[in-house]
C-alpha cells in the first residue's frame, strides 16, 4: 500500500467501472458550472452597459434576472449534487468494503475517495468553464433578442465569473468528499459489503403523517385557489409552495402506503400476477421510492410552472400594451376641479394636435376621456367603503376607478345607453354597486351610494394599470361623475385623488421620429403660455407607446429567458433523477424476477409486470405534478396581473401547452430510462 501510484490508479479505475453512473452525474455538472457561469458572465459584460445608453433600464434587467438566475440555480445545484453523491455511495458500498477486506486502511480509502473527487472537479468544473466559455456569446444573443435589446460586439471573458463558479463548485465537492469520508468512517467492511443489497423494511402506515400530508395538501390548495388579487398571491405565493411541496412529501411517504396497503386488502386487484409483484414491490421499498418520487414531482412542478408562466407573460405582452398604450401618443393631465378656472379637455387637446402637426407630423385623436381613481375596500357583502382598513373588509385594497359614459363610447366605440343613476361595472358581484362613504379610521359615516347595474362588462375598458384588484365603473354623464368626485373629496380631504384627463394619439412618423418629437414638445412645454386657455391642472405629460414597448418586452424577455435557463437546468436534473433511479431500481429487482422465474413465473409475466411496476412508478409524479399545476393555475394567472396580463384565455392555453410538451418530453425520457432498467433486470 505504500506505492503513492496505486491510489490513483484505483481510482481511475473506479470512474471507469462505474461509467453508467459518473458520466451523467460529470455532464450534469459541467452544466450547472456552464450555466451559473453564463449568467455570471451576463451579469458583468461590459459590452451591456455599452450597447444600451438609451435603454437604462436594459442593463438593470440583465443583471437583476441573472443574478436571481444564479442564486436559485446554485442553491439547487448544491441539492442535486448531494443527492446524487448519496446515490453514488450506496452503489460503491461494495466496492468500498471490498477494499477494506483486502487490506486498504479507511485512510487508504479516503485517499482514493479524494482522488476521485479531484477527478470529477477537473472534468466537471474545467469541463464546465470551457462549455460556458464556448456557449457565452450564443446565450447573450438569444438574451439580447428577447428582450430587444442590440448585441453587444466582442468576445468577453468574465475572469471573476469564471472564479466565482469554480470556487463555489469547489466548496460543493468539498461537502461531498466530507459526507462520504464520514460514511466510510462509520460504516464496518461487513456493513459496507452488504450495503447495496440492504433493501427496505416494509413500511408502517404512518397516521400523522398521513393525516399532515392531506392537511397542508389542502391548506396549499385552498390558498391557491382563493386568493383573488395579485398583492395576495404575492403575499401567500411562498406559504402556498411551502404547504404543497410538505405534501407532497407526505402523499409519497405515508399518502402512498396507506393507498398501496388498501389495494393489497383488495383481493381481487392485488392477486394478479402483475398487480401482485408490483403493489408488494413497490411497497417494500416505498420508503427509498418516496424521496425520489417526491423530488421529481416537485421539479416537474417548479418546470411547469415556470414555463407557463413566463410564456404567459411573454405572449400576454402585445395584449398589455394595447391596453396601456392605446395611442402611440398618450397624453395625461392630474387636474382638481376650479369653479373659476376649469381645466378645458377641448382646448388641451388642441394644444398638443396642433404642436404636433407644427412640426409637420400629422396627428389624429383616437379618443379621450375623464377618469377618476381612489382605493377603496370591499365587504364580505359584495359592498365598498371608502374606510379600506375597516374590520369589515376582505381581500387587499380594491382599486375603484369612474368615467363617464361618452368616453367609454369614445374609447370602445360602443353606445350603452345609461338612464340617470345607472352605471354599467366592471368586476362588480350582484345588481348594484353600492359605496359607504365613510372616513378612514375615524368611524364617520358620511353616506352611502347605491347604484342600479344596466350592463356587467367582461372587460375592463380603463387602461390605468394597477396591481391591485380593478373595478371599473362607467357613469352617465360629467354631472355624475363631479359627484361622485365631491364625496370622495370629502371622505379624503387633502388627501383626495386628482381627475385624470388621458388622450390617445396616433402619428404619421417612425420612433425616432416620436423621441425626438417629445424632446422638442419638453422645450416648448416649458412656457406656460404654451398651455394658454387649458384651465388649470397640475400636471401634463407624455406616455410613449414604443417606449412601453421597449420596457415591457424587456421586462417579459429576461422573465422568459429566465424561465428557459432555469427550466432547462430543473429538467436535466429530473431526467438524471430518473435514470438514476431506474438503475438502481434495476439493480434490486434483478434477483427478485430470476427467483421468480426459478419458482415458475414465465418470461412474458416478468415482462408484463416490470412492465406495470415501472409504469405506475414513472407516471405517478407527473400525475401529481399536473394536478399542482390545476390548482396552482388561480394565483398563477393572480400574479401575472401584476404585469398587467388580465387574459386568462392565454394563460390557460400556455399552461395546457407547457403540461402537453412536458408530458411528450417525460414520455421519451420514460421510453429511454426504461430500456436501461430492462437490459439490467434481463441481464
């Protein structure tokens, strides 16, 4: 044993024996170090910065969505590893103890063990780096296309990246190597030459946990399923996941058992040939299956969720700013009412068509309108206060929002025919709208208004964007409108929310054209007597449509591409998962089926049932993981409101999408882990 050579011999040799097992776990290592560097990179690329001096926001969306990119893909990195370590060692028990009864110190084998990991370090972590090196430049131009923003020149080398990763990846080898210098350190020969024939006890039906996994299963369900506002989904996203993901755990380690004991109970179902080997085979070893059908499960979930929900956004983003930007022009003015010198719509609008067209560009009107916006809190009985913090409500802060009737008209094109005291609403529940106006705090009750329901619209024809949940209500005419604008004057004091003027214009010129129109409209603005026979208000500006654009398609891109990159990386970890769990599977069954066909069990019913066990096992984790996705669809659909994506006709289409492509993927997955487990139980 003194001959320094052999060690890394043994070891060499060892990776080389156990190819079927450390070649995927050193790819999937080259691809975390890849992808963590590549977002590194991203985040530091100077060329970024450089490319986007009119977009300063470009830079900061870069770097916000890689850094967040890195930390989650790093913190699951180092799960993944460590749960593959665990398997590795308990294949390797044998080896291990082979070489402790031939002679070979635990100090011996901590010294081919290190090796080893050194091993895997240069090929994973060096692999890694040259990958992410290579794929650098391809990544930041497909980045720089979803977000729309221009590539920058040049090949950049993110030399703190590069360290950073390989530090960090060191540490995570380092864990490892002491988890399983602390295995061996424990563990007798005899242990460790038994080890990977060790099977599992058959479990006991653990009542508490059962009970604890339908418990939290539910709880996370119902938050999913009742939460109504965007500010509540952000509120209880996390407690909702929390909740769910302890289910699930609790659904395959003890849900699990109790459903598998009940079908042995079954006579019928359990006595056939197929049905009898694998409901007992899958119940011997439940406890081993439980983590693993759990983990996929769980990163089947997090995949789909998502890609739904970023391609949501993405696709949802036309629609969005269609909705905010109706003109390409959109021009607003905060204004409070002045008996002695009333703010004049008519002659504002003349003001800016006519500074339009003075510099040749023709300008058209799309539309005006008045509006008035307040928060407001709803009660359990469908009613609104004005006293948003009052016991009586439910739910977060409602955003109320009033217009009248001809800009409705003027901004749809549809005529409702409002009687006086009619109003037609938007996500208003039951025939009338009633509002208590009553002080904040104060308890005063300053009058209540009830008002008769002509038309329930289906959408929301206000284009103010708010993340809180919206009520749009149109009105017959100014008269109305001025009063609902004195009782909330008079409920909020000075306190109390502007009337806002909006006009949508279209132009005849390009984008340029419009930024360098606004520049000239800031010079001019500056003289007040630009705005001469306007009234008076107190504030006036542009909202550009292509500057919207611009920023929502950034902000939708880095989320999708985003969603991609880590998709991408929770998907190569559920398909290593599986295969791994297929050899090993493979591994244990070997001898049960040969026992088996020694006692009189032909070829064709080995066949049939490893068939029907493998089957149930595979499907059973992206069964679970749809129906997470069905109840998760609610608070989904709830945030993506806080991009202001009201359409839940696309969210719905992405989600079934997303779950159909992700079922053919597990299904190939199925078709090829499924060949390994056969060739070793056929063996």
């Amino acid at each position: 044993m003194r001959n320094s050579s052999l060690y890394p011999k043994l070891a060499v040799q060892s990776i080389r024996n156990n190819r079927r097992f450390y070649l995927p776990y050193i790819l999937a290592l080259m691809g975390d170090v890849a992808a963590i560097y590549i977002m590194s990179a991203l985040c530091n690329d100077p060329g970024v910065k450089d490319m986007t001096p009119g977009r300063p926001n470009g830079y900061m969306y870069v770097s916000i969505f890689m850094s967040l990119g890195q930390v989650i893909a790093y913190l699951f990195s180092a799960v993944f590893v460590l749960y593959i370590n665990g398997f590795l060692m308990k294949q390797r028990k044998k080896e291990l103890g082979l070489y402790n009864i031939l002679g070979m110190g635990k100090g011996h084998i901590a010294v081919v063990l290190l090796i080893e990991t050194l091993l895997i370090a240069l090929f994973g972590i060096g692999g890694g780096i040259i990958a992410g090196l290579t794929l650098h430049k391809l990544v930041s131009l497909i980045l720089h296309q979803m977000v729309g923003m221009p590539v920058p020149f040049g090949f950049y080398i993110s030399w703190d990246g590069m360290i950073w990763t390989a530090a960090l990846f060191l540490l995570l080898l380092a864990v490892t190597l002491l988890v399983n210098l602390n295995k061996v350190r424990l563990s007798k020969p005899i242990e460790l030459l038994r080890g990977g024939n060790m099977g599992e006890r058959e479990p006991k039906t653990r009542w508490f946990m059962t009970l604890l996994g339908i418990v939290t299963l539910g709880a996370g369900y119902y938050i999913a399923v009742t939460t109504r506002t965007g500010v509540d989904a952000i509120v209880t996203y996390f407690l909702a996941v929390g909740l769910v993901i302890l289910g699930t755990y609790c659904l395959f380690t003890a849900v699990s058992i109790f459903i598998l004991k009940a079908l042995r109970k079954n006579k019928k179902f359990y006595y056939q040939t197929s049905h009898f080997i694998g409901v007992s085979g899958m119940l011997y070893r439940m406890k081993q299956n439980a983590v693993g059908l759990a983990n996929i499960c769980i990163l089947c979930t997090m995949v789909m969720v998502m890609l739904s929900g970023t391609l949501s956004l993405y696709l949802g983003t036309a629609d969005m700013i269609d909705e905010q930007y109706p003109g390409d022009i959109n021009v607003e003015v905060d204004y409070y009412p002045h008996p002695e010198e009333p703010f004049d719509g008519d002659a504002m609008l003349a003001v800016q068509t006519g500074f339009i067209e003075s510099q040749g560009v023709t300008a058209s009107s799309m539309g005006t309108r008045c509006e008035l916006t307040f928060g407001a809190g709803q009660r359990s009985d469908g009613s609104f206060t004005t006293d948003r913090f009052s016991d009586g409500t439910v739910g977060a802060i409602v955003s109320m929002s009033f217009i009248t009737e001809e800009g409705y008209a003027a901004v749809t094109g549809e005529t409702l025919g409002l009687a006086p005291g009619e109003v037609a609403a938007y996500n208003v529940p039951g025939d009338t709208l009633t509002i208590h106006w009553d002080s904040q705090k104060e308890g005063r009750k300053l009058g209540e208004s009830a008002y008769p329901i002509a038309k329930k619209l289906s959408s929301n024809p206000c284009f103010t964007a708010s993340i809180v949940q919206m009520v749009t209500v149109v009105v017959p005419d100014d008269a109305a409108l001025s009063e609902i604008y004195e009782r909330e004057t008079a409920v909020y004091q000075e306190n109390s929310n502007p009337l806002v003027w909006h006009a949508y214009l279209d132009v005849d010129c390009g984008e340029a054209a419009i930024l360098e129109l606004e520049e000239r409209y800031i010079d001019a603005a500056g003289d007040r007597g630009f705005f001469r026979n306007t009234g008076k208000w107190e504030i006036c500006k542009w909202d550009l449509r292509s500057e919207g654009e611009e920023e929502s398609y950034g902000l939708a891109g880095g989320f999708l591409f985003l969603g991609l990159f880590l998709g991408f990386i929770f998907l190569l970890a559920t398909v290593l998962i599986i295969y791994y769990k297929q050899i090993s599977e493979g591994y244990e069954d070997k001898e049960r089926f040969e026992i088996m066909q020694k006692v009189g069990l032909s070829h064709g019913e080995v066949k049939r049932s490893i068939h029907s066990q493998i089957l149930m096992v595979f499907f059973l984790p992206i069964v679970v993981a749809s129906i997470h996705i069905v109840f998760d669809f609610n608070m989904v659909e709830k945030l993506l409101t806080l991009f202001y994506i009201h359409n839940s006709a696309l969210t719905a289409l992405c989600t079934l999408g997303t779950v159909l492509v992700f079922f053919i993927a597990y299904g190939i997955v199925y078709v090829l882990t499924a060949r390994t487990y056969y060739k070793i139980v056929e063996r």
